[in-house]
C-alpha cells in the first residue's frame, strides 16, 4: 500500500505504518496539491487540519482507507467514502483517559480554588483565608452519561473515595451494577450532587440539559464541570447561577460558541475555571490515536478487517448493490424507535419480508439498524462494524427473521423494540427513499428525515388541533401530518415532519394536554 500523512502525527505511528507499505509525510499538503496526487495513494491519515471533501474523494480512484487519528470526523465527507467504497476509520478510544484525568483536574481546581489562588500569589498577595477548601472524599459525585468517559471518571473518583450517583437513562441496571454504580433520576443525581460531571454527547435531548431549573434544584455549595459539548449546559442560565451564588463554581472546557466571544459575561467570575477544549489533548491521546489508526491500514493490507470503521463492513460488491436502497431505511428505522420508544431498549426483532428474505448476508442491515437505534445516544458515532458488540455491552439483544410475504411491496422491513415499559414497532420500505409505512398496528406513511414528532393520544374532536395550537403558537410550522387510529374515539398516533426543532418546553406543553398520552420529538 502506499500511505499519505497528511496531518502530524505520532512518530510511533509513522513508524508502524511502514509495516503496511510505502508511507509519504507531508503534513503541509494544501488542498490543490492533495487533489491533484489523491489518486496515487491507497490510504490516508488525517487529523483535523486536513478536509476531505466530496471533490477530493471522487479524485481519490485507489483510495481503500481514509485513517483519523482522534475521534471527530467533521472534516471527511463520509457518504462521499462511502459512495466511493472508501472505509474510514477513527480511534475512538484513544482519548477517554486523557479527558477523564482533565476532568479530575477541573473537579480538584473547583474544590481547592487553584486557579484563582494561583492568579492571586502571582499578584503578589497571600490570602490563605480567602481560599479555604474542600475534600473530595466522601462527597457525592453525580455523573451525567456514564459512556466510556463518564466511566473513568467514576473508577479514578472512587479512589479519592467519593460515592457516585448516575443518571444515564439508557444505560442497563445489571451494567450499571457492575460498574459499581447507583443509577438514577436527573432530578436525584442534580439535588444531592456535591460535584457534577457531564459526559453525554450533544443531542437534541441534552441541548440545555442544565438550565435554570437544573441549578435551582442544585445544592448550594455544588460544583459542575463540563467536559463534554458545549450546549448541554445553557450558559446565559450559568452565569446567572454562578453570579448569584446559587452554586458554588462551576468548570467548562467547552462551549456554545468555540472559541468564546471576547467580551463572553462568564470571564467576569471568579467561581468559574475555564480551558480552552484541550481535554482530550495529552501527548499519550496523540500517540495512541497514531498507534490505533496505523494497527487499522496495517490490519487492511494484511487482508483483515478494521474494527473501527465508521462507514461501512466490507461485503461483497454484488450483495451491497441489493442492499444499497435499505441501508438508509434500516439506520433511520432503528434511529426512529430508539427516539420514539419509552424506556430501555433490551430486545430488538428485525424481520425482512420479500426480496430481501433471499438476501444471505442480511446482517448486514440489521448492524444498519442497531447503529441507528444507538447513535442517537452515543457520544462516539457507532459503525455498523462494532455496532454488535456495542448493543451487546448494552444489554440489548438481537432476534432476525425472514418471511415472504411483503404485501405488494418489493420488500419491508419490521424492527420491533421492547423496553421495561413498552413494545414499539415500525415497518417501512424504500420507495427511491426511506418510508415508514406502519407504527405498531397504525398504518402511516412517512418520511422518516429531518425534525419529526410523535404523539399518541385519544381520537375525539379538538385532540389534535390542540397540538397544531401549541406548535403553531411558537412558530413550528408543520410540513406533514399523518394520523393512524385504532378505531373511532380509540387512541391514534400522528407523526408530524416540521420545518424547525420543537423547543423542549413546547413538548412539555403537549405532554400535559389532556387527551394526549405521550409526545416525543425526533431528529432523523
Ligand atoms: P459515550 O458514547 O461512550 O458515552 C455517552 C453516554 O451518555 C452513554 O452512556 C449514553 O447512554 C449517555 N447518554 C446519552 N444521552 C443521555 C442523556 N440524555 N442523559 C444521560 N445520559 C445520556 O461517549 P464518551 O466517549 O464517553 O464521550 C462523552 C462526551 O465527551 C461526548 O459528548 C464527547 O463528544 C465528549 N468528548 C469531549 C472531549 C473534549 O475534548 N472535551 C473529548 C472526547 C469526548
């Protein structure tokens, strides 16, 4: 193989990758001249600098691998790779310990006030009394997303014998049990925290996780550090918190806007302490991100397989042309039940009916499905490679299936998802593109992309002009409705798609209609 580093990387990965061929370093490679000599190379290794676009992908004829050394791939155009056959891989483990050590720092700087102790002996004072401290140990710690950072936080605070709370609602008990942890509310975890970690991704459901309700209900003396995204946790509600004392400091190493404005109102404040997005930034994280990604080209060339490719398993060309139309429905089925279903999701059941029942490498979709059904909650994209071993470790459990008859249709497929609370079905087809055709036994017909909305409520008159009211008073227009109904005054379902994201408390509005049961928003 012959290999361009396009990007600086670790020496020691530079060094492993010869194992995989020919390597070329030139990491201040411009965009012009990385088009014009794309087509010589067989794999790539970037980090952040480097894009890889749609115009330099199609120049890219020999390309069989694009390698990001760290996590976020912003920079690559993946459905260009894809398109083209082209696997990308990332290294997704390569940065949990470093930002789990960052985060102790930013928790043990809060408790003993290190940053603005330090500010005050360079200018000269010694104020011992101002910056009277606290112990960890014995505190509370309460962790919000226990995924792979929010788990080392959790191991290196038990050492500094600290008691943690968890609130991850998708999370499963017995995982949790084993990891040593107490799973519970928001409310439970925000309430009786003396410190606060986030490590949730930025979702539409953790946009504003924390904001003024969150830090009303907080002790008084509580700490928050966010090392996560920036956006979970509203800012303007931050500073009003931190500035009327409501908390006792507070820790970002992200924000809403990177890098902040100048004249940002939280600088002002001393019970905060601020980095600049450098908690996955440690020399150990760059080299292992190296290390991980030359272990990938080198398990490529030698005729294996990667296992962090985020875009694709490699199948056979044959098989993946039939399969083309369904990947995009099977990744937006599994997305939509995971969005629409109450509870955790501990059984999903995949049935293919028609042409696709003959298709022998079927697994393939139903890896489609689960990488839907979990990256809406995950930090780190899932592939559809690691996707198994994921849901696994989740607790979810897999059942496939095959029959012929597809009612009319060239083919469909059901994804049945059962929860501790509820069972929640959807079928779909793809006509040119995705359609959800049928949610448990309600007969739709829907495009499953964009901002979306799902509610059950009871079928008399008023029912659903009341949601359109509550939408339509704060300016959601609604594309398409479609409502599906048990029979006459029974209970029905509406999907609607909209031209703009529900606000969370317009949800909370609908919710407490009478005549509505649930109200869920969704983003496909
Ligand atoms: P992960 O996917 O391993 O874990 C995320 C966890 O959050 C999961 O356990 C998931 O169940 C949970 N979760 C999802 N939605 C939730 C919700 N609404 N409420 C509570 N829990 C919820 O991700 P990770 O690798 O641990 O990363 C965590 C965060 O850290 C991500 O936002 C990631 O982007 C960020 N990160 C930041 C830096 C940095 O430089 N500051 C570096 C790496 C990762």
């Amino acid at each position: 193989m012959k290999i361009l580093i396009a990007d600086a990387i670790n020496e020691k990965g530079v060094e492993n990758l010869k194992q995989a061929g020919e390597v070329v370093v030139q990491t201040d490679i411009t965009p012009d001249e990385l088009a014009e000599t794309i087509h010589e190379y067989d794999g790539i290794v970037v980090r952040s600098r480097t894009k890889l676009t749609k115009e330099i992908i199609d120049r890219a004829d020999n390309l069989k691998i694009i390698a990001r050394a760290g996590v976020g791939v912003d920079n690559i155009d993946l459905d260009a790779a894809t398109e083209k056959g082209i696997m990308v891989v990332n290294s997704p483990e390569s940065t949990s310990i470093t930002v789990a050590e960052h985060t102790m720092g930013l928790l043990l700087a809060l408790a003993r006030k290190l940053t603005i102790a330090d500010k005050s002996v360079k200018e000269g004072k010694w104020e011992k009394k101002r910056f009277m401290g606290l112990e960890l140990r014995n505190k509370t710690l309460g962790v919000i997303g226990m995924g792979r950072i929010g788990s080392q936080v959790v191991n290196r605070c038990k050492a500094f014998e600290m008691d943690a709370i968890v609130y991850d609602p998708y999370l499963p008990e017995d995982v949790a049990k084993q990891m040593g942890v107490v799973l519970t509310d928001l409310e439970t975890v925000l309430k009786n925290a003396d410190f606060i970690t986030i490590h949730v991704p930025l979702t539409p459901e953790t946009k504003h996780l924390i904001s003024d309700n969150e830090f009303e209900i907080m002790k008084e003396e509580a700490f928050i550090a966010n090392c996560a995204r920036g956006g979970i946790i509203d800012e303007d509600a931050l500073y009003t918190a931190l500035s009327e004392n409501k908390i006792g400091g507070a820790a970002l190493d992200v924000y809403e806007d990177e890098p902040p404005a100048e004249d940002c109102k939280l600088f002002e404040l001393d019970n905060i302490v601020l980095t600049p997005h450098i908690a996955a930034s440690t020399k150990e994280a760059q080299r292992d991100a190296a290390i991980i990604v030359a272990d990938e080209i080198i398990e490529l060339a030698n005729g294996g397989t990667p296992q962090n490719v985020l875009n694709m398993p490699r199948i056979d060309n044959t098989t993946y042309k039939k399969l083309i139309p369904y990947i995009e429905l099977c990744d937006k089925l599994g997305s939509f039940i995971s969005q629409a279903i109450n509870g955790k999701i501990k059984e999903l059941e995949v049935v293919y009916a028609g042409k696709l029942a003959d298709v022998e490498n079927i697994e393939f979709l139903t890896r489609a499905i689960l990488k839907g059904a979990i990256n809406p909650y995950l930090g780190t994209p899932i592939n559809a490679v690691n996707a198994p071993l994921v849901a696994n470790e989740r607790g979810i459990s897999i059942i496939e299936g095959k029959k012929n008859d597809a009612r009319g249709y060239g083919s469909l497929i059901k994804v049945t998802a059962r929860t501790n609370k509820e069972t929640l079905s959807a079928e779909g087809t793809s006509l040119h593109e995705p359609r959800i055709l049928k949610v448990n036994d309600y007969w739709v017909d829907v495009k499953p992309k964009g901002h979306m909305f799902i509610a059950k409520y009871e079928d008399i008159p008023g029912s659903i002009g009341k949601i359109g009211t509550a939408l339509g008073e704060r300016g959601v227009n609604i594309g398409i409705m479609q409502v599906g109904r048990e029979k006459e005054e029974g209970k029905a379902l509406m999907i609607l798609t909209l031209d703009k994201e529900i606000p969370k408390d317009v949800i909370e509005e609908i919710r407490s209609l009478d005549n509505v049961f649930e109200a869920v928003r969704l983003e496909l």
